[in-house]
C-alpha cells in the first residue's frame, strides 16, 4: 500500500543535496521527495520505489515517466503535484495513466489573461483559458453541455460572460440566450435586450417559466427531427443553437423550511434542467450549469453525467472538488490569484481564464441592444408582469 507521510516541505538546500549520479536534477529532486514522503510499497524488509523509465527534456519541459508497483491515489498524485511545484519553483503536472508522469514546465502560468488577447476560433467554440501549453478552447457541438464551479468572487460569473460574449461576437445572427441569474438578476439583467438574449429569470417562479418554455420547444424540435428522420443537430443544415445558462444552481434546491408550493416549484425545475441535460444536446441546446456550492444535490446525477466538460475554479474543500471534477485539485487552487481554474475532460489542466468587464463587453455586443418586450410570471407565480 502506498503511504505518504506529513513532513516539513523540502528545503531548497535539501532538495538541492542530491548526490551526483547521471540522473538529471530533476529526476534526482523527485526520487528524493519519494524517499521522504514515503511513496513506496513495502517489500520484505525493503521499499519499492517508482523506477524512471524516460526522461524528455526540451528547453521548455521535462518528462519523467515512471513505473510504479501500484496506482497512486489521487490525493498523492495532488500532494506531490503541490510539493514539487514548492520546491522547483516551476508549473508541475502530475497524473497516473498506467505510468505515473510528471511534467515540469520551465515557462509560468499566467496570472492573468486579457480577452483581447483571445484567439479566433470557427465552430461552436469558447476560449477556456491559456497556460504554458498555450490557449485552450471547448467545442460545444462535440460536446454540448458543461457545469462550472467555484467560490464566490473567483471568476464563474465571469467565465460565463465570456462564453456568451465570444458567442455573439463570433455567432450573432445564430446564437440564442436563456439566462437563469439566480443571483436577483444582478450579473445578467443588463444584457435581457440583446437581440440574442430571449429571457434573464431572476427567481425560481420565472426560473420555471422560462424552462417549461424550452421543454415545449425541445418537444416540438424533437417532432421535427422524427419528421425528418435526423438524430443530431450536427447532422442537419440547422444552424442555431440555444445556451441556457445557470449562475447559481443551489438556488433551485428544495430546502425543508420551504412551504409545499415552493418546494414543487423547484423541484419541477429540477426534472427540466435533467430532461435538458439528457436530451438537450442532440437537439441544439447547450446547457451551461454554474453553482458556488457544489454538493451531490445540486450537481444531481443527470447533470453530471451529461456534462462532459467540468471547469473549477477555487473551492474549499476536497469534498466539494471530488463532487464538481471527480477529483481532488480544485481546493489547493491559489487564493490570491482570480481567474485560475481547472478544466476537466478526459484529463485535468489547470489554466488561466481571460478577463472582461462590463464596459468592454458592451464595447463588443452593445450594437445588438433592441427594444423588446417579455412575459414573465411574477415572483408570486400567480399572475404575469411584462419585463424589459
């Protein structure tokens, strides 16, 4: 069984003091952080130790592949990324896929990215961030829905702003908005007259309006798709597609102290965001599902498990981390740098996510600002106002 042991964090003297031999330094730093932190199994008498296989250097990297008697736990794998990127001063990636690799970047991680500086991409395509690797982008048509977590203040609501602006400024005449901004209206009611915004509910009644809209237009899609014989909407010449956006989740969770009405109320929109997160993709719609406290409840199982693409930013524990990427990380984030988050879609990268305020937002998409009228229930639910 592999232990690892707490311990001081290597001195840059004692992570210096290697010995020579004709390993390189870096493999030398390692093998010794094995040996202290105890990453071994126990053989007889002896300790086992992971045995380097290759070693890759450029002059901006270096691989090291080892063999190991046993998978690592995640938590190690986490330990070990924190305690060399301590010690070396360097970007430190560490995963297990049958070998345990470790990749040592000689250039930093941004601290932050301008969205000016975002690259152009063709297709359904949003800019996730930059890191040493370079900029990387998600593909919404190859993979349609995607949750988004992270404490308060961290840059969730910001990722989504510029999803929806790199959206319209690349897809205007096609991209369509539903705006769930359960945080009274506060961070999206300012873009509701954008020609591409069709609704920003702002509690959970309109929250529910909205998506019995979308349930009613998924049914009538899904008649025309039988109609004409298509399975997905990559398939066919339709060219829209419509991304409901959710800024706090854990606002549509049932709570005990709530009264019958109100409880049913959230629990409809719970049954909806599923059928969306199910059947939504084939279909055109993107789901886009963002809560600063991700729990089991609130990241239910459907939800989760049609979202390929999971994106975290700092949270505060390693429970929350395991329920919002599957895996530990997201709590050893940096507290003092904004913007930082980890990506997961068949591996997890760690980049920095682009900056935009509201006035640069509005420089971008403003033009599309029109006079338009929207029925809304009110928050009683019991009659309808007109918004906008």
């Amino acid at each position: 069984m592999w232990e690892l042991m707490t311990i001081p964090l290597l001195t840059g003297a004692a992570a210096l003091w290697l010995g020579r031999n004709t390993f390189s330094e870096e493999h030398r730093i390692v093998h010794q952080l094995f040996e202290q932190y105890h990453i071994s199994v126990k053989d007889g008498k002896e300790r086992r130790y992971p045995k380097l296989v290759r070693e890759c250097k450029s002059t901006k990297r270096v691989k090291l592949i080892y063999r190991t008697p046993l998978a690592l736990e995640e938590k190690t794998l986490r330990t070990l990324q924190q305690v060399l990127s301590v010690t070396l001063d360097q970007e430190v990636n560490v995963s297990f896929k049958k070998w345990l690799i470790i990749e040592i970047s000689k250039d930093k991680m941004p601290s932050y990215v301008s969205y000016q500086d975002v690259p152009h991409r063709k297709g359904w395509m949003i800019p996730l961030g930059k890191n040493h690797q370079g900029w990387h982008f998600h593909h919404f048509d190859h993979t349609p829905h995607t949750t988004i977590s992270g404490t308060t203040r961290f840059g969730k609501t910001i990722m989504m702003k510029v999803m929806m602006t790199y959206l319209i400024e690349h897809h205007p005449l096609d991209v369509q908005f539903i705006i769930i901004d359960l945080k009274g209206g506060l961070e999206f009611n300012r873009y509701k007259n954008l020609q591409q915004v069709k609704w920003v509910a702002s509690n959970p009644s309109e929250a529910l309006y909205v998506l019995k809209e979308i349930q009613k237009d998924m049914e009538e899609r899904m008649e025309r798709f039988k109609r004409q014989g298509w399975s997905n909407i990559v398939d066919t010449p339709l060219s829209q597609r419509l991304f409901v956006l959710i800024d706090e989740a854990a606002q549509l969770m049932p709570e005990k102290f709530m009264e019958k009405e109100e409880k049913k109320t959230l629990a409809q929109c719970q049954s909806i965001l599923s059928e969306i997160a199910r059947l939504g993709g084939a279909l055109g719609v993107r789901l886009v599902y963002g809560t600063q406290y991700p729990t089991s409840n609130v990241l239910n199982g459907s939800i989760k498990q049609n979202a390929d693409l999971k994106v975290s930013f700092r949270l505060g524990s390693d429970y929350a981390s395991k329920v919002a990427l599957d895996t530990y990380g997201a709590e050893t984030l940096p507290s003092d740098i904004k913007g930082r988050a980890l990506i997961k879609t068949h591996e997890v990268k760690e980049v920095q996510v682009p900056y935009l305020n509201h006035d640069e937002i509005w420089k971008r998409i403003g033009g599309y600002e029109v006079a338009k009228q929207t029925i809304m229930p009110d928050k009683t639910g019991a009659d309808y106002v007109r918004l906008g």
